[in-house]
C-alpha cells in the first residue's frame, strides 16, 4: 500500500503557561503523528522571546515514506507584571486610593520609557476592581520617572464587602492570523484588598 498521506503535527510550547519577555528554556515540541509509514522526522523552529506580543513558529514532520507535513504555532511572549508599589492598595472611604504597577522582562529589568508610554497611549494596560468598594473606572498613564503605570482607584462612599484589584496588560494583535486558537492574550495579577 503506498502512503500518500502526511504526517500530522500537533505543536504545543514547552513548558505549559505564560512565556515572559526574553524568558529562556522555551521550546516548541511538534507532537507529530503518521497513520501510514510512522514519522521519521520532526522538529520546530525556536521560540523568539526577544519582544513582546504575538508570535508564530513552524512545526514539520517527515513520515517514512516521504511526505512532508507542518503546522504553525501561534504563541504571545508578555511582560511580568510587578507591584504593587507604595502606598500600595489601601482603600479608604470615599477616597482615591492611588495604585501603582510597573512590566518588566523575566529578569525584573523594566520596559522602556518608549514600550511603556506605547502601551499607556494604546490602553494596553488597565485596572479594574472587583467587588463592592469601586466607584470610578481605570486611568491609563505611565510616568516615566519611577517606570510606573498608575491608577487612581476612586472608592466608593459606603463601600460593601471585600474588593479585589486587577492588572491586565494586552498584547496588540496581528490581524492577519487567525485568532481562535492562540489561547489567552493577557497578562494580569489581581491583588486582595
């Protein structure tokens, strides 16, 4: 019987979760499979952690009787979130609670003034609160002197229950890929107050 069916790669990043900014040890595993003949060759190209946003990398498989087959792996390379940085989250009634995050690379090293004022212009980056004390909505900003993105968390007069403040970075998407299979975009860390 003669075999004129490619093998079938089914890629996944290893290891499993979130990839940091220039975060290493990251690789593409192809998980290749062939009915017919068995796959004789598999591998992928390397995973570049180099920039934040979306990513691609190729996956191919070879089968014993020469087919080829590849497929594309969609991943998004973020930022660490750090924070969050005096006064910390502090909620007074009827108050504004000033809260402040910085991104950086895996290593801790901050972004640049540039990346951090692009995400702030973009609204890449917002607050939100969950629970009974929010009375205002997220402020983008970015102050470059202390490489912060601050936001004034506006509480409500007669707050009710506990509260919990989340930080969500968003990766600007490239339109011309196909999007249902990438997985989740957004980087974020929530804080109980």
């Amino acid at each position: 019987m003669t075999d004129g069916t490619a093998p079938t790669p089914a890629p996944a990043i290893t290891p499993a979760g979130a990839i940091t900014l220039h975060q290493t040890g990251v690789t593409a595993v192809p998980h290749a499979t062939d009915a017919s003949s068995g796959v004789a060759t598999q591998g992928c190209g390397a995973i570049d952690t180099s920039t934040a946003g979306d990513h691609t990398v190729t996956c191919h498989a070879t089968d014993n009787a020469g087919n080829l087959g590849s497929a594309v792996l969609y991943y998004t390379v973020g930022y660490q979130i750090l924070g969050f940085f005096s006064p910390g989250v502090k909620a007074k009634a009827a108050a504004t609670s000033p809260i402040k995050i910085v991104l950086a690379d895996v290593n801790g090293t901050r972004m640049s003034d540039a990346e951090a004022a692009a995400l702030a212009s973009a609204c890449r980056v917002t607050f939100s609160v969950s629970g009974g004390a929010d009375a205002g909505t997220a402020v983008h900003a970015y102050q470059a002197g202390g490489d912060q993105f601050p936001y004034g968390w506006k509480v409500a007069k007669f707050p009710i229950g506990a509260a919990a403040v989340a930080v969500t970075v968003s990766n600007p998407r490239d339109d011309n890929h196909d999007h249902e299979d990438r997985g989740h975009h957004d980087r974020q860390v929530a804080q109980p107050v």
